[in-house]
C-alpha cells in the first residue's frame, strides 16, 4: 500500500486547533493550511478562500495537534512482549538478554515495521529509537529497521547504540552481546556517513548512543561523544533509570550516573537522557544550566517499578522535557497516547494534582519532544513555515462526548485519532493506517516473535 503527498494546498478547518506554540495559541475553532509539506497558515474560523485549497477537510467535532514525537524507544523488543512480566529492571534485563542474542535483520524488521505502524495509529509522527544490541551473527539491523521506518513513512531519529561492558568486565550484559569499541566506533561512524540527513525537512537523522553505564565503558562514553560533535550529530543515552544503577555507578564510579556521565562529557545542548527517575535538585540544576534533554518515559517506568520521575521539578527547573514510550518489552501497549495521560497521573502521584496539567502533558509529547531531538525549529507546534506533521482526533464520540474541554479529551480521555499527516501525506485516514496492511504487520510480528523463541530455547 502507499500514499502520496495530497494535491497542491491542503486546508483543514472546523477543528479545534491546539498550536503548541510558545504562547499556548489555541482556536475553538480553527484552521491549518498546508502546501508541499510544510505549515503555511494557521487561525481562526474557515481557511482563507485564496489561494483555493486542493482539498479541503472537514474538521468538525475534532482536535488538531502537531503529531506527537516518541523521545526514546528499543523497536526490536517488539517481538518480546509479554516477557518478564514481574521484574525489576535488572533481572528483566537478565531474562531477555539472551533471548535478544537471537534477533537477526528479519525479527528487527517485522518488530521495527509493527511498533512504528501501531505508533502511527496512536498519533506519532516522529520517532526515536535507541538500537544498542548487535549480535555477531545479526545482520545490519540499523538498516532492517530504517527500511520499516521508510515503509511505514514516520520521520525517524535513530541512535546507533552499543554496548561493551559485558558481564566478564563487571558489566550487566553476557559477553554475547556486547562489541569491540574499535567495531562500535567504526561502525557508528559509517551509519552516520550512509544514513543522516541533516536537511530541514529530513525523515531520517542518525544518533550516537551508547546503551547506559551499567553496560558501556568510559572509554566508550568519551569517544562516542567526541564522535557525535565532530560529525555534528546529537547524543542519547539512559540515565538514572533505578536504584540499582545508582548503586552501581556508586559502588563502580564513587559517584551517582549524573555526575559519572558529566565527567564524560555528556552534559549539553545535544544531549538527551532517557528516564532520569533518580536525581538529586543538583543534577537537575545542572542538567538545565547545560541544556540536556529528559525523555520521560512513564508507562516503562510504572512496568517495571522503577519510580516516579520528577517531571514537575524538571519542567520548572527548565530541562527540555519530551515523552517516549520506551521498548515494547517494558511497556506492552506502546501507544504514544496513553503516554500524555501516564505522564500527568504520574507527576500528580508524586507531586500533588498542580504537578501537570493536561496543556502541560501535550507540550511535552510535541514541542518538548521536538526539542529533545535537535528538531524544535521544524516540529512540535502548527507555526506557518514549519513541516505538516501533524495528528487530527476525534472528540465527538464515547471517549469525548460531554467534555467541554477538547485537550482534557485528548489527555484524560484518549480519544480516537482520525488522520495523521507526516510533511503533508497521510499516512493514517479515517482511523486506518494507509501505507501498510495492519494485518499483514501483525502477522509479520508475531512470526518474528515466535522464531526468536524458538531460537531462545535451542
């Protein structure tokens, strides 16, 4: 299946239009026009009469928000849901090690394809992913899920990730799945000359990261970044994800994972640390002074015990704040929608009901997001000149019906999405995906998930 751009102008109108926008811009109702892929007018009532649309979309009795942005992911894990459903990080860790050992370009493919297609039915536009696992026998699984991402037609950011700590090392992983840094290092270096695109309306953009410091060394930490700056691209990595990592950085390092991984460098403005439960008010000082950027990743964070994030003192502290489903495996349901409404309950669980507000959660599943990944001058909010990505909801059904405020629909309600348009073409219609047949993915999957058991209990 496939889907181009719509013909010349495109206006929807009749909507309800949450901007995004620094200024909380909102229209009862509204209209965004968009042409060639990008924002060309955003207001109240009707769309301008002239120039004439090429199509025109009636809105009524929806919500239109910029297309939300998934912060950090694994896709591959996919194939492993269900697993370990009643661990903690570590030992959820343990169990699905060995049985990640057996992913290959095939599994990576079927599960990439299937989480970026159920991502897209759930209001996702763009996507991060952090890929830090390569067996020897595995093929390119960068490519594997690349090419899923050009076939489900999501702008995609992914980090080519790593890991080198093995468990002979003192490390958390089997020595299995673990590289050479010499191999990481030329490796990572070569996707980012094949793949990234730096342009403006770029659907593909590379991102060094190395997996977390209870599985990467600091010799890798500070070369990764070194490499990232001289080839002007951005840095993730997960941070202070448990109390079992602060132990562990404290017991290793003589220090907590934020000051380990600011003596390597790894503090700035193209930075961005997945979760961040366990700081102290002077890591979150000195992660805004610096500019680094929080995927929040509640749902995960919930599955596995791992805490409550302090989003609320991030947010005022001023530390770029985005949302991110995190991998299949940790967190089943993987709907980027659901993560609005976890984020909010999750900041009230630990901060009291003026934590976050409902405008707050969507900020941060869009011009946060955008921010996180480098892309806040060309995502996150409907501005005039910025690219069309962009979510339409449906407000006047069950989820909805009653509630006078459409944005409390969107975050406490989670309604169904109707449309979403990535640089103007759409790739979902009346609810459906459009460039790829939703059984045919399931089924892909759920091979994919059966090998690597089988492959598992060889």
């Amino acid at each position: 299946m496939g889907s181009g751009p719509l013909s010349g102008r495109v206006a929807i109108e009749g909507c309800h239009v949450a901007c995004c926008d620094a200024a909380g811009t909102e229209f009862a109702d509204g209209h965004v026009v968009f042409e060639a892929g990008r924002i060309v007018a955003v207001g109240p009532g009707p769309a301008p009469a002239e120039p004439r649309p090429g199509e025109l979309i009636d809105g009524h009795g929806c919500l239109l928000t910029p297309g939300l942005v998934n912060a950090h992911h694994h896709l591959y894990q996919w194939a492993t849901r269900g697993v370990s459903q009643n661990e903690t990080l570590f030992g959820w860790l343990t169990t699905l090690y060995p049985i990640w050992a057996g992913i290959d370009e095939e599994i990576t493919h079927a599960a990439a394809a299937a989480n970026l297609g159920w991502l897209a039915l759930t209001g996702a536009t763009t996507s991060s992913d952090h890929h830090y696992l390569f067996p020897t026998r595995g093929g390119d699984l960068l490519e594997a899920e690349i090419t899923a991402a050009q076939r489900i037609g999501l702008r995609f950011q992914p980090a080519r990730g790593s890991m080198d700590l093995g468990q002979s090392d003192g490390g958390l992983p089997p020595d299995s799945v673990v590289q050479d840094r010499d191999i990481i290092m030329t490796a990572t270096e070569a996707a980012i000359d094949r793949w990234h695109d730096p342009s403006e309306d770029s659907l593909l953009r590379i991102v060094v990261g190395p997996c977390s410091p209870f599985s990467v060394t600091g010799e890798l930490m500070r070369e990764a970044a070194e490499l990232a700056r001289r080839k002007g691209v951005r840095l993730h990595t997960h941070l202070a994800e448990t109390l079992d990592e602060h132990d562990f950085c404290r017991e290793r390092f003589g220090c907590t994972p934020a000051q380990y991984v600011e003596g390597l460098g790894w503090l700035g403005d193209d930075v961005w640390m997945a979760h961040c439960v366990h700081l102290s008010d002077e890591a979150i000082g000195r992660l805004a002074q610096t500019g680094t950027g929080v995927a929040h990743c509640p749902t995960s964070n919930g599955r596995l015990g791992a805490g409550h994030a302090p989003v609320n003192q991030l947010l005022r502290g001023g530390v770029p704040v985005g949302l991110g489903v995190d991998g299949a495996a940790s967190n089943e349901s993987g709907r980027m929608i659901d993560e609005l409404h976890q984020a909010m309950l999750v900041a009230r669980l630990r901060d009291g009901p003026m934590a976050l507000n409902a405008r707050e959660s969507l900020q941060i599943a869009t011009a946060g997001g955008a921010r996180c990944l480098g892309r806040d001058g060309e995502l996150g909010s409907l501005e005039a000149g910025k690219l069309a990505d962009l979510a339409l909801w449906r407000i006047d059904g069950l989820a909805g019906a009653g509630i006078e405020d459409p944005v409390c629909t969107l975050v406490f309600g989670a309604p169904s999405l109707d449309r979403l348009f990535v640089g103007g073409r759409p790739i979902v219609a009346e609810g459906h995906l459009l460039t790829a047949d939703e059984t045919t993915l399931a089924r892909e999957a759920e091979r994919a998930a059966a090998e690597l058991q089988t492959r598992a209990a060889a």
